[in-house]
C-alpha cells in the first residue's frame, strides 16, 4: 500500500510542475535591440563601415532608428538594402528581418509584436544623408520640443530631415543640469526658449547656480553655463568627468569658410571660480565658435570625439572661426568669423565625411571649467555656416 502511495505523490508533484511550466507567462517586450545592415563593400553606400549599425534608444517614446550618413550619389543603392535586427525574445518582427526594403524614398515603417502577441511598437527605419549643403547651412531654432526622457523636464533642439525626421544634431547641457535639480522647472534650465529672438524664436543660455550638488563630491561644478552645440550631451561621466559629457561635431562634406550669428549677451554680475570663490575684478563673456576636425575611430569602430577639455587644442584640428570674447550688448548684434586653418584639409577625405564641424555657443566663456558669472545671458539666433564650393558643383 505504501509503494502505492508514494507512486501517487510522485503524479502529483509531476503534474503540479507541468502546471508551473505552463503557467509561466510569455514575454511582453516587443523591442529592436540591434539594427545593421550587411553589404559587401559599406563605403560604397556609406562613408564609414560603422554606419552600417545604428544606435538604438531603448527609451520607449523613442522609435526612431536612423542609420548615419548615406552617400548622396547611392541613392540607387537605398532600394537594394536588406535591415538586419535583434530582437527582444519571442517577438516578431514585420517586414521580416533580412528582408529588401526601399530606403530612398524615406522611412520604412516596421511592426515588433510581443511573444505574447499582446503589444506591438512601431519603428521607423530611415537612412539619413549628410545635412550638408556647399553654400550656406543656416539654423533659425524654431524646432524645439520638451524632453521625452525623462518626460517634460527640459527643452531640446532640432532641424530636420527633408523626410520630416529630426537630425538629433543639436546639443545642450540640460541633462547634467537635470542631476542638480530633478524638479527644476523647464524654463529655468541653462539652456531654453525664447519666442522673442532676432528672427523668430531664438534660445536663451543663462549660467545658472547647481546649488548644494554642484559642490559635492570630487568634481566642484557650482555653475552651469548655458551652452548649445551641434554634436551629442552624454550625462554619464557628469560626477566624474563632466568635461568628457559634450561630445562635438557632425561630419560634414564640404569645407567652411565663414561663421555667422546674431546675438545679444548681459554679463552676471559676480565672477566665481570652479571653488564658488569671488573673483574681484573679473568680468564674465559669452563666446561663439566654430571647429572644422578630422575624425577618428577606435578598433571597435566608435568614434572618438573631440569634448570640453580639447575642442579648441586638438592636434586633430584643421580650422577653426574664433574671435573676441562676447560683451555686454543691449541689441542685437551680428557676428562674422573666417576659418583660420592651422593645416590642410585632405579633399579625399573631406568628401568620404572625414572631418567633423562643431559649432559652439556659451554663456560663460570659460563654463566648461566651471567658472563664470551667474545670470550670464546670451541670446543666439540665426546661425549660418558658409562653405567652399566644390569645384565639381
């Protein structure tokens, strides 16, 4: 009798964990974690072989996958491509993965379902060319939106595509700004809005105080100086090494020549060094720059660069339009700068997207160290970058 038990509990014990395996639920991402494409020869479509991965967001509102440059000349190629994606497990994907896609007429909408087939997220996978034009690039700053992450904290900038997506090319210190005060409001961040500029709307750069966070810890930072720039803002490093956060320059193909700017600056009547000790006597400036250098890429393929401890010192420096600190100006007033080139620029090169152009706008000249006065204000409006015209336009 008891060998017959002992057979029953053990039906039991195996049916009650065939019931554990059943129950177990199935997954509900429904993510792209990896995007690439694979051609026999990448620069033939693309300036880098890098480019052919992407950078995926993993923030949700973000669904936008944009694969960085594409040569203008390969246009026909767009049509021939085939998107390789990683996905989370158990999910779908449609269009499949691998499979020829149209890229030249803009987007391509792409559909992840979950394993449990209860969600779904949209995707759109685009090929961006290079925003680049040889006569004039010129930015008006009309494009600006709220965060998305983290939701509605701070403003950010952006020009967009001819397709209608955004080109992510403009930059700010909000987010290191963001680690000072969480419940900031968003007009009062380092770097904003405002409706009122010399042509339209223009953005507003205050230096601001970072109050009781910005003197803990290793790294003093007891200001943030309000700044804009084409390139990417990387929080990470904030505590540790706040100057390797900017991350400057988008590759360009064409060679500047000229850079051009209205703006209006009201210095802060306090001057403090990176102790948020008074300096006497000394007076605080706003500064707009320009920096044309070359690219360079790790044995990874990740670029490496320029930040805020070398953008105006590199040895990868070509060029750079660079004049008198920014005073005190009730009005509007217009800036013109000529490329002074330390070295010569590799035409080669030059066309296969080799160098990058940063342009840089601050309102404490020396923000970066974390000296400054605050209440700095500089306004900035129509930028315009005027290039060489190549001789086979």
């Amino acid at each position: 009798m008891r060998y017959y038990k002992m057979i029953a509990a053990a039906l039991i014990g195996s049916s009650t964990l065939t019931s554990c395996f059943k129950d177990e639920p199935l997954n509900a991402e429904c993510d792209i974690e990896q995007a690439y494409i694979h051609v026999d020869n990448p620069t033939d479509i693309f300036y880098q072989a890098s480019d052919t991965l992407a950078d995926i967001n993993l923030d949700y509102s973000d669904s936008q996958i944009i694969f960085k440059y594409a040569k203008r000349n390969a246009s026909s190629l767009l049509k021939t491509l085939a998107p390789q994606f990683r996905i989370t497990e158990g999910a779908t994907i449609t269009p499949a993965s691998g499979s020829i896609q149209d890229f030249s007429n803009g987007p391509v909408t792409y559909t992840v379902t979950s394993q449990d087939r209860n969600w779904s997220r949209l995707y759109q996978v685009s090929i961006q060319f290079p925003p680049v034009t040889y006569e004039k690039m010129e930015y008006e700053f009309e494009n600006y939106f709220l965060s998305k992450k983290p939701a509605n904290k701070y403003y950010e900038w952006s020009d967009k595509n001819d397709d209608g997506t955004l080109q992510n090319n403009w930059a700010t210190g909000n987010p290191g700004f963001y680690k000072s005060d969480r419940f900031a409001k968003a007009d009062t961040y380092p770097t904003t809005p405002e409706p009122n500029g010399y042509k339209g709307a223009c953005v507003k750069l205050t230096t601001r105080d970072t109050g009781a966070f910005g003197m803990t810890g290793g790294v003093k930072m007891p200001i943030a100086a309000g700044n804009l720039f084409t390139g990417s803002f990387d929080s990470g490093p904030a505590l540790t090494e706040p100057m390797q956060c900017t991350k400057f320059g988008l590759p360009v193909s064409y060679k500047p020549v000229k850079l051009e700017a209205w703006y209006k600056y009201h210095r802060g009547e306090t001057f403090t060094n990176k102790n948020k000790e008074v300096v006497e006597g000394k007076k605080d400036y706003g500064t707009i720059y320009a920096v044309l250098y070359e690219r360079l890429f790790d044995n990874e393929g990740n670029e490496i660069p320029l930040h805020g401890d070398d953008i105006q010192t590199s040895p990868r420096i070509a060029g750079i339009a660079l004049g008198e600190n920014l005073d005190n100006t009730q009005n509007w007033t217009h800036l013109e700068l000529n490329f002074e080139y330390k070295k010569d620029v590799d035409d080669d090169k030059l066309a296969a997207m080799g160098y990058n152009l940063a342009i840089v706008c601050s309102s404490s000249v020396d923000g970066a160290k974390f000296e400054g006065a605050i209440g700095s204000t500089l306004y900035v409006d129509s930028i315009s970058i005027t290039c060489e015209k190549s001789e086979e336009e």
